[in-house]
C-alpha cells in the first residue's frame, strides 16, 4: 500500500508538475537564503565579515562574537511577487502580496573577561525566515495538438481497472474522459480504452502556493583578542508548503463528443522540520580589514505530505447537461530531504567607520541533495537521487554590499546573483527544463538610525529571476517560460541594553 501512494504521488508530479517526493525536492527545499533583517537585507545579504546583527546566527555564527552588550530586534516584511506566464504567445502576470515577520532574537554576553585573551563570551536565540512560497501563477493557451486527456489515456491503457492510478486516470475514467467498450456482461476490462474527446481545446491552469521555510537557531561565540571570532549554530528548520492547482480545458473542437469542459484539481500539503550546524570565524586583519569564513552542514529535513486531487467534468448530450465529479483518496506520505552543505567566504573593507564594502561568495552543490522515504520504496528514491545527481550542479553565488555614515543617518544600497542548479545533464528527464531557467539576480537600498540604545533601519529589495514549467507534462506541451519577481519593504527596530 506504501508503494501504491508514493507511485501515485510521483505520477502527479510527472503529469502535473506537483513535487511530491520527487528529484525536483531537492531544488525546491535546499535553494533557500537568510532573509534576514533590514540592515542586511539592504546590503543583499553581503555581511558575512561583519557580523552584529541577528542574520548573522543563520549566516556566519562569528559575528555573534562581535556584539558587546545586549540586543534585541525583530524585523517585518512588507512583500509582493508578480508571476508572468507567457506560453502560446499569450502573457499573464499575477500578484499576491504578504505581511510576516522575518526575524526575531536576543543576543547576549554570558561571560565576560577584560584580562583574559577570551575577551567575550556570547549566546544567541533567533527566527530567521530562509525562503517564502507565496505566488500566484496563471496560464493559458490553445493546442490543436495535446490535451491531457492524451495523458490519461497513455497512463491507462494497457492496464486493467484495478490497476489505474485513483489519483490520476482513474478518475478520468469515472468521469467518462475516457472509456472502454461493453458487452452484455459490463465492461471488457481488457486494457483496450478509448477517449471521449480528442485534442484541440484552450487551455488554463491557475496555481497557487503558500507558506514558508525558516529556522529557529541557537548560537554560541566567542572573541579572542578583539581579533578572532569564533561561533557555532545549531539550526532548527521549519517547512510549511502549500500548493493550490486549477487546470482546466474547454471550447473543444471535437463537436461530436459529449464533453463540454472539465477542471482537474490538486492539493498538496507539506510539513516538517529538521536540524543542521553552521561554523563560523571571522579575523579583523587590521583595523580596516576584516575575512569571514563560514561552513553550513546538510540538513535534514523530515517531511510530510498530504495530497489528493478531484476532477469534475460537464458533459452534453442532445441539449441536455450532466456532471461527473470523482474525488481521489487522501494521500500521505513521510519522508526525507537532504539539503547540500554550504561553504561561504566573505571579505569587508571598513574605512574610519564612515564607509563598508562587504562581499560574500557562497558555493552551493545541489548534486548533493537527496531522497529518502520508508522501507520498500529504497528503488523508487534511489532512482530520484540519480536523477538529482545528473540534473543539478554546484553553483556559486555572489553578493556585494555598502553602507555610507552620515552621522546622522546610514545609507545602504547592494546587490547580489544567485547561480543557476539546473546546469548538469537534462537529457534523461525534463530536456527542456533550462530552456527559461534563469540566474537570480537581487538590488537592494536602505537607510537606518543608529543612537546609544535602539536603533531603525529599513530595506527595499527587488529580485528577479526566470524559470520553466509546463502545463502538464514536458513530453506533450511545449515549455511555459515564468518570470519571477519579487519585491520586500523591511522594517527592523532593535534596543541596546
């Protein structure tokens, strides 16, 4: 029976594009980046050397080193992504907008030495939201050449009633999608199926997703000499993912069948957590130059989906309506995720205390990933994590960063690119998965106040980045190119004690 639900749930991610337990896990749950608070999210992320500010416990633990007396700060995002659909020459774009918190922590000294080498000995506890799913994506076209329905019917034929997927073909074979012939004893349940409607039709397909991913981090640092900082985390990951898809044909050409339209439904649910290291050192070379290196270890995650999908079809026939509608069982599945680890290197030139130039150069091999679910199912996921292996690549991300003091008040302004995984052999699966595949690229400005004892900052950050997707299956429909923008007002407020 475990090996009946997972294959159901992977044949809705071949047909439908859902990610259920499949390779494309390994990209939608590892490609993750510390949002972090407004000062940081100003500079795009670029604070690896400098460190005092709450990201840095998700980012390079060593900068927990550099604070000197208690903080406290919590930061709220303002957001919003558009997502363009353009696929048969038409182009759509929707937009859903969002208000979260995207850090919150206290970092404090738990010892403290003036006469020792070990100057400082600090402890910190904190959210930080690591990546938001919330979008909204609308497609639609006409084929004179495809309909899913060529799907159901491929998937089914061959097979016998009792083998049909009832989270696929199954219900389109109770909803008179497609058929088999009769005798005077019932059905001729012999694999022979037939359509009830044939190709060239628009097409429509809404998805919607929701949540988030974050971790709850617990940091320990230290200062030797006010030269050498040294820091670990402890991360707790959490997931939330909800996934809301509408696909519908109609205006069919074939006038002689009864089918009028039809609407496919999937839902999908997924939840878990997991748990990861991060190590981290940063050294002032002089008082003007300071290099970061950080290491994040894999993290696994364990997860949970829950799934199920309905399809409700209107047929006609000598001017009379009449509606089939086939509800799939609840589906649920655990299993793990893998997340490759993380090297990153960071530099940061800091001149009288009125200007910084900070740099990150992060490494990321998503080949590393890997699937693991329960016991009898070790060849199903061994067949992913090959395929996750030819399929991603290491990518290396880049981001720059500057803050200018005025005194009175700090401007920030920065940038950053992020690599593209889809970069290894697509040949075995999805081969046009990188035709819009894109780098991901971030522009960032700020500005704060700074006194004694709070401090203000606030971020405007706008990314954008492309990528493919299908209407439901790459070996039937041409590729949907989707641009992804997003844009982020953050505001952090933070006291000194």
């Amino acid at each position: 029976m475990k090996n009946r639900i997972l294959l159901s749930a992977a044949s809705l991610f071949f047909v439908c594009q859902v990610s259920a337990q499949s390779y494309l896990d390994a990209q939608l749950f590892s490609e993750t980046d510390v949002i972090g608070t407004a000062r940081t999210a100003s500079m795009s992320g670029a604070f690896g050397a400098l460190g005092a500010d709450m990201s840095s416990l998700s980012t390079n633990p060593a900068g927990l080193g550099l604070y000197q007396s208690v903080d406290f700060s919590f930061t709220l995002d303002l957001g919003a992504t558009d997502r363009t659909s353009y696929y048969s020459g038409n182009k759509f774009t929707s937009r859903l907008g969002d208000f979260n918190l995207t850090s919150l922590g206290v970092a404090f000294p738990v010892k403290s030495t003036p006469d020792s080498d070990w100057k400082r000995q600090n402890f910190g506890f904190a959210y930080n939201k690591t990546k938001d799913f919330r979008a909204n994506t609308f497609i639609y076209g006409n084929d004179a050449n495809s309909s899913i329905v060529d799907v159901f019917y491929d998937n089914a034929y061959g097979n016998n009633l009792d083998e049909l997927d009832s989270f696929f073909e199954l219900s389109a074979f109770d909803t008179d999608l497609i058929d088999l012939d009769v005798d005077s004893n019932g059905f001729i349940d012999n694999g022979q199926y037939f359509r009830e409607v044939f190709s060239g039709q628009d097409q429509y397909k809404e998805v919607i997703t929701e949540g988030q991913m974050g971790e709850i981090v617990f940091s320990y640092a230290g200062s030797y000499q006010e030269k050498l900082y040294l820091g670990s985390t402890l991360s707790i990951s959490t997931v939330e993912y909800i996934k809301r898809s509408k696909y519908t044909e109609n205006n069919f050409n074939d006038t002689l069948s009864t089918v009028q339209s039809f609407d496919f439904y999937e839902n999908q649910y997924t939840s878990g957590s997991g748990v990861g290291l991060k190590l981290g050192a940063i050294y002032k070379v002089n008082k003007n130059l300071r290099l970061g290196l950080s290491w994040h270890s894999p993290s696994i995650l364990y997860l949970n989906d829950e799934y199920e999908t309905r399809l409700d079809v209107n047929h006609s026939y000598n001017d009379s309506a009449y509606a089939y509608s086939k509800s799939s069982p609840y589906g649920m599945y655990d299993y793990q995720v893998t997340t490759p680890s993380k090297l990153m290197v960071s530099g940061a030139l800091v001149l009288s205390k009125q200007f910084v130039v900070s740099a990150d150069f992060e490494l990321v091999d998503y080949s590393e990933a890997s699937l693991s679910g329960q016991p009898g199912d070790e060849q199903y996921f061994n067949d992913q994590n090959a395929i996750i292996q030819n399929r991603y690549s290491e990518v290396a991300n880049m981001k720059l960063g500057a803050e200018l003091n005025l005194t009175s008040i700090l401007l920030r302004a920065g940038y950053a690119n992020y690599g593209n995984p889809l970069a290894g052999d697509l040949t075995s699966v999805d081969p046009t998965a990188n035709v819009y595949s894109s780098e991901r690229e971030m522009y960032s400005v700020g500005f704060g106040r700074r006194n004694q004892f709070s401090y203000i900052d606030f971020a405007f950050v706008f990314s954008e980045g492309s990528y493919t997707t299908w209407l439901y299956n790459a070996n039937y429909t041409p590729p949907v190119k989707v641009v992804d923008t997003n844009y982020s007002l953050l505001l952090t407020m933070g006291w000194k004690f």
